[in-house]
C-alpha cells in the first residue's frame, strides 16, 4: 500500500473553452482521497462506466496507477481521448465527495442502497447530464458543433452540479419531493453554488479571470487598489467566468449565471411569477450567496492585517478569493444537517448555515461571512426561517428523557433513536397516530478552527407521515383548495432534524411538523405548499424522481419537454 493518502489528477478548471493566454485548455490539479483504483476508474464510491447507448460502443476502462496522474501532454488528449474524460469526471466527483466529507465529518452515503455512484461520461449523444436515483447515476451527454464533438463531462461546473444533486440526495432524501417551491428550487440553486464555488477555490481560474486586464503583468504583479472592489470582481469574476464559458454546451446555465450575477436585490423579488419557475428561483439563492462571497473577499483584502499601499499583489488577490470560496463552501454544506428533513424553505437553509457555522467558529470576524450572508438573503427577500435577528435557530428549550436509553447505541443504532424519540413524543410534538421513523442517525466529528478541539454532533432525522382524503384536511386545519375533489389522495409530512451534543443532550430541534390546528405556523405553511402542488397540477400525475429531474433539466436547456426513457 503506497503511504500517500490523496492522489493528485489533472482536471479542467472550468470547460475546454476556457483558455491559457497561449490558447492552451486551462487545467488544474485537484488533490482526491487515495485508494487504489480498478478499470474505469473503478473506486469504492464511484465507478465509471463508458457506456454510449447512441452508438452502443463501451470505452475500454481508464486506468490509474499507483502514483498521482500526469498532466496531459496537449489538448488533442482533453479533448481526444475518452479515458481523460473517465478520469476528469471521476477526480471531480471524488472531490466534490470528500468536500461534502470534510465539512460534515463523517463518511457521506448515497440515497439507494449501493455503495458505488455509477457515472458515465458518454452516455448519450444528447445535450443534457442529469442526475438519476434510479439508475444510481450520473449520465453526462456529448453533441456536436460542426464536426467537433462537445462533451459535457469536461465541464467541471456541470459535474459537480451533478454530483451535488447525489450528494443532497443522498443527506435529504426528501429535497426531492413535491413540496414548496422553494424547496425544488433549492437543489437547483445549491447545486449551482456547490459548482461555483468548487470553481472558484481553484486559484488557476481566478488568476485567468483577474489578469484579464492589460495592465497586468504576470502572477508576480501588482494591481491598483482602486480596481479592486465589490463590482470589479462582479464583473471580471462572476460575469468573466460566464463570457468564457462554453455558451454553447449549456447556453442555459451560462445565461443562468449571468441573471444570477446581474439580479439586482428586490425584497420582492420571490413573489414575481417568473421566479415561481425552480430554476429562475434558484438563481436567488445563488444571486444572494455569490454576493456575500464578493463581500467576504474584499474585506479580506481590506483586513487590517494587509499593508495599506495603493497597490495589492494579484497573488494575495487570487489567494483570498480561493480561501473565501473554500470557507462558504464548507459553510453551505455543513448547513445541510441543520435544515429540517422535509419543505425545506430558503429562510431554512439561512437559519441552518448560520448556526451550524456559529457552532464551530465562535468568531466571523475574519470573513464576516455570517452577517454578509445575512444581509444579502435580506436584500432578495429572504428572513431566517427562525425569526431571530442574529439568524440562528432556538437552541432546545427542553431535554429529552432518557430513561433506559443506551447513550452509546443511540449514536448508531436507529432503533434506540426511536426509543428516545418515541417516549418524548409529547415535548416532540408527534401526532401519535401518524407513522413515524427515524429516516437518518449519523454521529459526526467536526474540527473547530477556533482551538483545533474535535466538536461531536448526533444527527437524526425524524419523519412522519400521514395518508388522508381531501375531506379529512380541516382534522388537519387546512381548507380543501377549490375544486379539490373529496376523494383525492393526500400525504402529509412533517418531521424533525435532531441534533445532539457528546452527553446526548438535544442542542437543536429544527423542524417542520405535520399541521396541526393548534399551530398556526405549521397550518400557514402547509396550506400555502398544498394550494401551490394543486395549482401545479401535481396531484393529476405521478411523475417519478428521475422523470422529474431529467424533465427540469431539459426544460434549462431550453428543448422540448417530451418524456424520455432511460435507456441503460
Ligand atoms: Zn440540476
């Protein structure tokens, strides 16, 4: 067994249009967890398969030695030979995957059952890449332009968007479900930010966007300070980085990019029809969450600690940047175990972000992330979902009885998780007659920046369920929506995300619970989520998951939305 435990591979930093100023395809050299690696590359968590259904051709599998993966020797290689693409989306994915892992601290699962995500790199001659729970993959698709082949899976941006959906999924196996429209926005949008800022904390891609400019010389020089603000890296950043995308390998996503960067704060703006739609909704949280990132990384550069001079080296510049991207990412996933299990809205996901953050870093000094953050979701609209000024949720106002509940078990064993929940169901707020099931229990360890001390959570997500008719909505105290039929079949949800310190006592109980007429909040929420699925006609049709996310897909591509099968 070689000693090293990571593994260095060459990937795009961002598409094969984004260029060197000698032409050449801009790569970078991402560092991934070491294992040793079968055909394909076949590792334990991901598997490429290099299937083409169109041609019915199967690549011969990539191989990967020992050792870290030397650079490609030109770009008839990027763009030429399929074992480089088997090898780029693999690099991308495990590192998406151990980013997750390292913010959460503790091994990540998929959502089904098997231990390998399968991805196929040229799954089809389509213009489309999705992400699908069914056939327990990611498929990326190739067209062509003129003669030239275009191959989606050399777009480091939509490979982690990919990945990020199976990863989501895999934490919140309920984001998926019809619920709010926020919450089908929300996987869109996070997907998007995971990808952005997955670009971005590479340094070779902001030095290319920065040094656009003529008047820099090389990564050695200097830029006046004058030109680095808030709207300069807005535009030579964020819009840079759409103008040099592949427009054409997913005009949507790179127009997606541009509205997001060029949406102006609108309290408001939630409430237009337009943003009703899940990915134009998606853009708001990715508009809010890239603005606090600019924010975050000038005032870096303004640190006191920086030498006040009219010029700043583009190097600090770059290395700031990468350092702010890296942090928000970290930020954004660990807020995932703090939203509650189901309708997660975006004033959730803020609650969540802020207090899971204020959990391991005492101080926000540094970035000012946290009130950034808070101040720009403001702008678009979006309060804490905890109604709390400083964002974060409650703390538990009770503890829970943990009479004859093994402490050790109830890190791992779900069945004792459910013996705790059960005898508290009273201070839970259970409805007792619906069903109800611990969905989740993962014990985690979080380093804290602050003195390097080990910080361990016990999360648990507990579901519960009901089945009723229409006719039964108001036990529920939810009016029928007009035109609703008495007899149509009805499931309601709720549920709670259970966080539990090193003794097992409850430090957080965040929270969406089945309506109940004596809660006001939970009816109001409900209600709004039932009268907008009616709306949406979604109680006419049974579309599966994977229907679903292909079809959303298709539809930000700009094609026809018919129905497609899956074809492996
Ligand atoms: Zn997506």
């Amino acid at each position: 067994m070689p000693e090293q435990r990571t593994r260095r591979m060459p990937v795009l930093a961002q598409d094969s249009s984004v260029r060197r100023d000698d032409g050449g395809i801009l790569t970078a050299s991402v560092s991934v967890p070491w294992e040793g690696l079968g055909g394909g590359p076949a590792g334990h968590r991901v598997q490429v398969i290099d299937y083409d259904a169109t041609t019915d051709t199967m690549y011969a599998p990539a191989e990967v030695g020992d050792g870290d993966v030397p650079d490609p020797a030109d770009d008839t290689e990027i763009l030429g030979d399929p074992a480089f693409h088997a090898r780029n989306v693999y690099a991308l994915a495990m590192r998406t995957l151990a980013r997750f892992e390292y913010a959460l601290g503790r091994r990540v699962s998929w959502c089904f059952s098997a231990h390998q995500l399968k991805v196929l790199p040229h799954a089809f001659q389509e213009m489309n890449s999705f992400y699908s729970r069914e056939a327990q993959s990611l498929v990326f698709g190739y067209y062509h332009r003129g003669d030239e082949p275009v191959f989606m899976c050399l777009s480091h941006d939509i490979v982690v968007h990919e990945t990020t959906h199976a990863l989501v999924d895999g934490l919140r196996s309920r984001f998926m479900a019809p619920s709010s429209a926020d919450q089908a926005a929300f996987h869109e949008g996070f997907a998007d930010i995971v990808a952005l800022l997955s670009v971005f904390s590479l340094g070779e891609v902001l030095y290319k966007l920065i040094a656009r400019g003529p008047e820099i010389p090389d990564k050695d020089g200097v830029i006046p300070r004058s030109a680095v603000t808030a709207e300069s890296l807005k535009q030579s950043v964020l819009l840079g980085l759409a103008d040099d995308m592949d427009a054409e390998s997913g005009a949507a996503r790179v127009n997606a990019l541009r509205r997001s960067v060029g949406l102006d704060p609108d309290p408001n703006v939630l409430e237009r029809i337009e943003f009703g739609e899940p990915h134009r909704r998606g853009e708001i949280l990715v508009a809010a969450t890239m603005r606090a990132f600019v924010d975050a990384w000038i005032r870096r550069l303004e640190a006191p600690e920086a030498t006040m001079t009219d010029f700043i080296e583009v190097r600090r510049v770059v290395e700031e940047g990468a350092d702010v991207a890296s942090t928000l990412l970290t930020m954004a996933i660990r807020a995932l175990d703090y939203t509650p299990p189901v309708h997660l809205e975006f004033g959730d996901f803020l609650s969540a972000i802020i207090t899971a953050d204020s959990e391991i870093r005492s101080e926000d000094t540094k970035y000012g992330l946290r009130q950034g953050l808070l101040d720009w979701f403001a702008a678009y609209g979006i309060r804490p979902a905890s109604g709390r000024d400083d964002g974060r949720w409650d703390p538990s106002g009770f503890q829970l009885a943990s009479e004859g509940v093994h402490f050790g078990s109830l890190q791992t064993d779900p069945v004792e998780m459910f013996r705790l929940v059960w005898a508290n169901r009273a201070e839970l707020n259970l409805a007792p007659s619906a069903y109800t099931r611990i969905a989740s229990l993962r014990p985690c360890i979080r380093t804290s920046p602050d003195d390097g001390l080990p910080l361990h959570e016990t999360v648990a997500e507990c579901l519960q369920y009901v089945k009723i008719r229409a006719s039964e909505l108001s036990l529920y105290g939810l009016d029928k929506p007009l035109g609703m039929p008495d007899a149509t079949e009805i499931a309601l949800e709720g549920g709670s995300t259970l966080i539990l310190d090193d003794y097992g006592r409850l430090k957080y109980e965040v929270h969406n619970r089945l309506p109940d007429p004596d809660r006001e909040k939970d009816v109001d929420r409900a209600q709004r989520r039932l009268q907008s699925l009616w709306e949406q006609g979604h109680f006419d049709q049974g579309a599966s998951f994977a229907a679903r996310l292909a079809m959303m897909h298709r539809l930000r591509a700009g094609e026809p939305t018919v129905p497609r099968n899956e074809v492996w």
